[in-house]
C-alpha cells in the first residue's frame, strides 16, 4: 500500500513531513512517495524551478527510509496533470496494489477544478486531512456529492482495496505554508522551525524566494 503526496512543494516544509508520517502511523503505507508538480495546472508558475524543488524534496527526506521522490511530472511537458500520473502509476504497479493520495482540506475542496477528477478515483483513494484555516465545511456541491458517494470511516476498506474510496482521516495539521515561508524569507524572518535545516541552507545557498 502505497501513499502519495503530491505538490507545488515550493517549498517543501514540516507540514508536508508531518502529515506524510502521521498518516504513514496511521494507516501503515509501506512508502510514501512525494510527487512534485512541474507546471501546476490551478497555481501560477512557481518561482523556482522544478529541479530546485525536486532537489529540496530529496533533501528533507534523505533521512526517511520509506519516504521516496516520485519525478514522472518533471518529464512530462505541459500541465501536471494528477490523472495522467495515476495512470502511469497504475501501469506501473498493477490493479491490486493500494494507491492512496494524500491531500490537505484546501486542496480536496477545489478537486473538482482538477482535470478529468470524476476518473481520478478509478485510480486511487482520497485521504484528506484537515488543514488549519481551510473551510471545510464548504465543499461545493460537486466535492460534497464525490465525498457522500465514496467515503468510508473504515481504514480496512482502503488496505484492502485498490481505489475508489475517500477516508478523511483526523490528525492534526500543521500551521505551515509554502506562501508564509515565502513571505518570510522576503521580509528576512526567521523560518528556522518550519523546515529541516538541510533545506533552509539550501534556500540560503541559492538565494531562494529573496
Ligand atoms: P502554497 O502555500 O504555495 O499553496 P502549500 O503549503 O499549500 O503551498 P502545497 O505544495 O500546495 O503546499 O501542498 C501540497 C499538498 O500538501 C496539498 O494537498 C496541501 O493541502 C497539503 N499540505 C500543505 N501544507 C500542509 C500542512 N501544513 N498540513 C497538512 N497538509 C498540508
Ligand atoms: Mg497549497
């Protein structure tokens, strides 16, 4: 079983790390693979590039022996989309295999605005976890109608089955973003305790998001 978390990683921080682990706690995955977008298909061009975010990924989990770096999105061209990644995984690890994506509130609520999303669940589960400050309690009625059809308390279901479930699990998020990170090294605080420090001299180092 297989959990994925995919991202504009720009840049990868503790929240990421802290949700990828609590959730590997809960529900056992044997890796947890982060997948960097290239283009994001709903977000600006990021500043820096998909290498540099890459590289930072990779940094901050050298030390993680289950966590993994997925790059497939860095050798397509054109949006990353999430549906074209699934299939390619899918291709990869057959249709028994478990493949949950991970994903925080804010991004669920909007999945209806992903591309293809009404197949996305013939290729994987949703695990969502509740992000501080996102309004969840706002699905639109597209999200909401996918979540009524699918969900599942039940983590059995997800282990067992391949796709096609959502599992919104309670842990506890982290208040971190890669935006308030951004925004602090413009103004030039301290963002020491939201990322590991492999990557905050990484930042320094290439002069990042200055
Ligand atoms: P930005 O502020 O640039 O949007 P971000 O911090 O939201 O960056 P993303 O790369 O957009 O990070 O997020 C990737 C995934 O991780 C999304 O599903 C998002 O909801 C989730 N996520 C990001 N930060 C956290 C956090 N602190 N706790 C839980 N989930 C998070
Ligand atoms: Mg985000």
């Amino acid at each position: 079983m297989l959990g994925i978390l995919g991202g504009t990683f720009n840049p990868i921080h503790n929240g990421h790390l802290y949700l990828a682990e609590r959730l590997q706690q809960a529900l056992s995955f044997d890796a947890v693979r982060f997948m960097p977008a290239a283009i994001p298909a709903l977000k600006d061009a990021p500043s820096v590039s998909a290498e540099q975010r890459a590289d930072m990924v990779k940094l901050a989990i050298i030390n993680h022996p289950t966590f993994q770096i997925d790059i497939r999105e860095l050798d397509r061209s054109g949006p990353s989309y999430t549906i074209e990644s699934l299939v390619s995984l899918r291709k990869e690890l057959g249709d028994k295999e478990s493949i949950c994506w991970l994903i925080g509130s804010d991004a669920f609520a909007k999945l209806n605005k992903w591309h293809r999303w009404n197949e996305l669940l013939n290729y994987c589960h949703f695990v969502v976890v509740e992000r501080p400050h996102s309004e969840h309690l706002n699905w639109n009625a597209e999200v909401a109608s996918l979540l009524e059809s699918h969900h599942t308390r039940d983590i059995h279901k997800i282990k067992n089955s391949a796709n096609g479930k959502i599992l919104i699990q309670e842990i506890e998020a982290l208040d971190i973003s890669s935006t308030q990170i951004r925004e602090h090294i413009a103004s030039k605080k301290d963002v020491d305790n939201l990322m590991p420090s492999n990557v905050v001299n990484y930042i320094h180092e290439y002069h990042l998001y200055e």
